[in-house]
C-alpha cells in the first residue's frame, strides 16, 4: 500500500519513495525523499531547479547535498540523468521503462516519447562491433507547439 503526505510547500513525499530508496540500500533521508518528490512532480528539469525545488521545502539542504543526493539516486538507478547535444543535464524520475525523448530547439522544453518498438534496446545497430547492447537512446528535435505558435507570421492589420 502507498501512502503520501505533504511536505512543507504541498509536494507529495509517498512512502514509495521510501521503498526506492530502501530497495538499493539507500537511507532515507529528507533530502533524498525531497529530490524524489521534485522529480516526480517536475520531469526533466536541470539540476539549478532541483535546488530551488528542494530548498522551497527544506531551506537549509545545501547545493552540495543537492548534488550528491542527485548523483547517488543516478547511481542506484532511481533517477535518469539526460543531456541531449548542446543541452544542460537534465533529470527525470522515469526509469522503469523503455522510451526516448523529444526536444525543442528553441526553448530546449523536453517531452517524453515512448519507443516505438517492443523492449530494450528497441533499436538494432546494423553492425554492433560486438557490443551487447542493452539500451538505445534517441533523442527527436524539433519545435515545440508554444514555439511553433510564437513563430506563426502575423498578418498586418
């Protein structure tokens, strides 16, 4: 059974959260619990926003916990780190699964895709040089729909 309750701004801190980090040997700790919930409620935002996230409810976790907390959830597998060409990093809660990402080039706004094709790696490689592969990253550009609207000519009046 999964339960939540509200941390100090409102953002919803389950008790699955706690379960993740128990799974992979993590401690439970505010600022781990407050990285997951920032995550969950806001996919694919840099690491300057998990800070401002994180501090809006716990003002006395330092960046540098921030960061730690980030690259420990990274390595346990709990949370995604991305970087499409030319982009900040980026981090998203979403791991369970198999899918790719759309990104736009104006605003750099990042939407997810679902693979197109069965499980990981939905792709093959015509020649794998001998790798096993085990995963394949995509990443789609183009323009998002508020950009693309905003590029709409205007017509003179």
């Amino acid at each position: 059974m999964i339960y939540s309750r509200l941390g100090a701004y409102g953002r919803r801190v389950t008790s699955d959260f706690e379960a993740q980090l128990r799974a992979v040997s993590l401690r439970v700790t505010r600022p781990r619990l407050a990285v997951l919930a920032a995550l969950h409620d806001h996919p694919h935002v840099d690491t300057d926003t998990v800070i401002a996230l994180v501090r809006a409810d716990h003002p006395t976790v330092s960046h540098q916990a921030v960061y730690d907390v980030l690259r420990a959830l990274t390595d346990a597998g709990l949370i995604r780190r991305i970087q499409p060409a030319g982009a900040t990093a980026r981090y998203e809660s979403r791991v369970a699964d198999n899918h790719h990402h759309v990104v736009c080039r104006s605003c750099g706004a990042i939407a997810d895709v679902d693979c197109a094709v069965g499980h990981a790696p939905c792709l093959t490689a015509s020649n794998d040089h001998g790798f096993v592969v085990d995963e394949a990253e995509v990443v789609y550009w183009g323009t998002c729909p508020g950009c693309a609207t905003d590029r709409t000519p205007q017509r003179p009046e």
